[in-house]
C-alpha cells in the first residue's frame, strides 16, 4: 500500500523475494509499476483495500505509509484474516500522536526530553517558561516528518506555537548530540534490530533551512555503534513494545526509533511506525535474502532470525522540486533515468512522478530517491551523485553534502 518513494524501495526488494509471486501495489506510481501492477484505489479505505485482497487472494499485506494504519487498514484487513505487516490504529498512535508517545515513555521509564503536552496557544505560550532556549515544538498529529521546530530564539518559539494554532502540541527540551535512526521489527513483546540509517532533515546544506521529509539518508550509521544500538534496543525499543503489549495494543510491524546520542546514551526523539523515507530507500539494497517471508514472519508472530545485511554502504539523495518544503513547482519533465541507472550500484527510486502524454514529470515535493551501493560511504557517495548528474530534471534540486558527517569522520 502507498505511491512514495519508500514504497517503491519496498516494491523493488519485495519483487526480489524468492517467496513473492506476483506484486500489487495499491496505487502505486510509474516508479513502482516497474516492479508490481499497480490498482488505483485510496490506501486509507479499509473497505476497499480488504476487497482487493480477497479479489485477488493475496497471502501478506505490506503497509507502506503512516496514514492508512493510523486509518486503521491494517485492523480491517486482520479482521478479514490477511496476514498483515504494519501496526493496528491504536498501536500506530506512536507515530500519530507525539504526546501519547512521551506520555508511555514517562511511563515505562524510556529515556527522552523532558516536556509539556499544551492544547492552545495560550497554554503553550505559559509552557515556555519552563525550557531554555533553543526549544523544540512538535504539532501533536501526523505532519509528513515537517510538523516539528526547533527553535532557537524565544520569537521564533512563539511563532511556531501560534502556527500550530490551538490544537494538541508538545513543548520539549533540546537536546543536544547527533541524530541516527534505528530499525526494528517488532511483533507484541518481542523486538529484533533491523538496520541503522541517519537522515538530513533541513532543506539546505550544512543542515540549515526549514525541516522537509528528509533530503537525504545514508546505510548503515556507524555513529550508532553495536554497543549503543544494544542500549537503545534495551532500554528504548524493548520497553516499548513491552509496555504496548502490556496494555493491549501489541505492536507489529517496523518501529523506527528517532535517537539523539546525547552524553547520557541514546534518547527517543520520537517514533514512526513504518519504514521511514528516504531511510527506507537507503536499507532496502542492504537487506538480503527472502524480504518477503521476513514481512511475513513477523505479521504472524513467527520465530524471527537476525535479519542479514549487506556490510555495504547505501545512500540515497532526494532530488525534490523548486520551491519544496513550501510549494513545489509540478509538471516538470524528468528525463535521464534510465542513464543514472548505469551507474554501478544506483538504482532511481521514484517519490512524487506522476506520467502525462507518456511522459514522466514531477507531482510532488520530493521527486526522485537516488540511491547508490558501494563499499564504503565515500564510493556510495560518488556513485548516487553521479547519477544525479545524469537525471535532466530542469525543476530540480539536491543537496550536495549527504552523509558530510560520516564522510568528514572517514576523510
């Protein structure tokens, strides 16, 4: 289910499955009709989704974005007995609702900012008297990975509180170290690491700019070594799976833990409940064997080995839209990505395209996942760019500098 980039990565590796037959994807976009047929229909209609599943006999349902398990698709399509593999609507508040998220970390003891819940204006404007400066205010709902500020002035704090308006919001403190993202995948009590990434957030390079979806991502972070991926599955992911089950909304799916690497160890920035983007880009070449009967162990509480990875380096570099986070120009022509694609390693994963008149053109902020393999994070690099380079896309941008962390860290 789903029409991004991701899905098209999840398409693509799922294809590869010795296991997987034949692929549908629920509606897809030209990127993913490479790998599956693709059925226009709205991936947050329970209704319609069961119906395609029962139509066309399909034995694993993969749930590709946050909104339809937050719509609740995936308890429809257990209900109508397809193995499924994405959360339940309860379970899927952890990405829905950030103040449900830091109200169970409080909870179960789960290292994280300190913060405050407020549902006005006025009441987060009281709040703010509590945090140093900077601050960093989250709208409490699903945002597409935009919904969050950090602010680094009391004015610009204010501003971000009176944009949100008068809904749910969390006010938390700052918390200062690098951010990695780690992958689990999670069935009731039980939790098993996945895959490491870090993604760049802001729009410019340097990491300066308005937050985005994410401009870009690298596999694996070594950042986040074994002994600091242990500690956050020990002390963050596992509680939280625990303490879902605990009060009877089990979790099952991928769980995708936001951390800061603060001097403390590892804390939660926030969770998603599905495989993030463009981080799902960068992990799909790295994971071998049967992807697909891996989805399916977990959707039915199955004996999960450790997953095998490629010890391969990924990058992926999204290439968005004049004018993304804000409004991006649509309808510009893409060419070149068949050339790209020569590149050794590259594979051009496709976000927001839309075909007209047989031809390709943009129809959303962020347009291509460009995605590279090689056998350090520096070939990795040089490879995706070069297939950048080879994409003819007039409205496009990147930037220039994903991974700078690492690739300084490696120089």
């Amino acid at each position: 289910m789903g029409s991004g980039g991701r899905e098209d990565a999840l398409a693509w590796r799922l294809k590869q499955s010795p296991s997987c037959g034949a692929l549908i994807a629920a509606p897809g976009n030209p990127g993913i009709a490479r790998w599956a047929e693709c059925v226009a229909i709205d991936p947050c209609d329970p209704e319609a989704v069961v119906a395609l599943a029962r139509e066309r006999a399909i034995d694993l349902l993969v749930i590709g974005p946050e909104a339809p398990l937050v719509a609740g698709v995936a308890d429809a399509a257990r209900a109508a007995g397809i193995a499924t593999f994405g959360p339940s609507a309860a379970a899927a508040r952890l990405e829905g609702s950030k103040g449900f998220t830091k109200d169970l970390c409080a909870r179960a003891g789960i290292p994280t900012a300190a913060y405050v819940r407020a549902d006005s204006v006025s009441s987060a404007l009281s709040s703010l008297d509590r945090f140093t400066i900077p601050v960093v205010i989250k709208a409490d709902g699903l945002a597409a990975g935009k919904g969050v500020t950090v602010a680094m002035t009391r004015a610009e704090a204010e501003a971000a509180i009176h944009a949100a308006g008068d809904g749910p919001m969390v006010i938390e403190e700052f918390l200062n170290g690098e951010e990695a993202s780690l992958f689990a995948l999670v069935h009731g009590d039980r939790a098993i690491a996945l895959a490491s990434a870090q993604d760049h957030k802001r729009v410019g390079e340097g990491d300066t700019g308005p937050n985005t979806g994410g401009m870009g991502a690298y596999s694996p972070a070594p950042v986040l070594t074994p002994e600091l991926e242990a500690r956050a599955m020990r002390e963050i992911v596992e509680p939280t799976a625990r303490a879902m089950a605990e009060a009877g909304t089990p979790f099952s799916g991928v769980l995708y833990a936001g951390l800061m690497l603060t001097a403390d160890g590892p804390k939660l920035i926030e969770y998603n409940v599905r495989f993030g983007d463009p981080e799902g880009e960068a992990i799909m070449p790295r994971i071998e064997g049967d992807f697909a009967k891996l989805l399916l162990a977990v959707a039915n509480g199955s004996a999960i080995g450790a997953p095998s990875l490629s010890s391969d380096t990924t990058m992926t570099v999204i290439i968005a839209a004049s004018g993304y986070p804000g409004t991006p120009a649509k309808g510009g022509a893409i060419r070149g990505i068949d050339q790209a694609e020569q590149v050794p390693g590259v594979t051009v994963f496709q976000a927001g395209t839309a075909m007209e008149n047989g031809q390709l053109v943009a129809s959303g902020g962020r347009v291509l996942a460009v995605t590279a393999r090689g056998r350090s994070i520096g070939e990795a690099r040089d490879r995706a760019y070069s297939a950048v380079e080879a994409i003819d896309f007039a409205d496009g941008f990147s930037r220039r500098d994903i991974g700078w962390r690492e690739l300084e860290r490696t120089a």
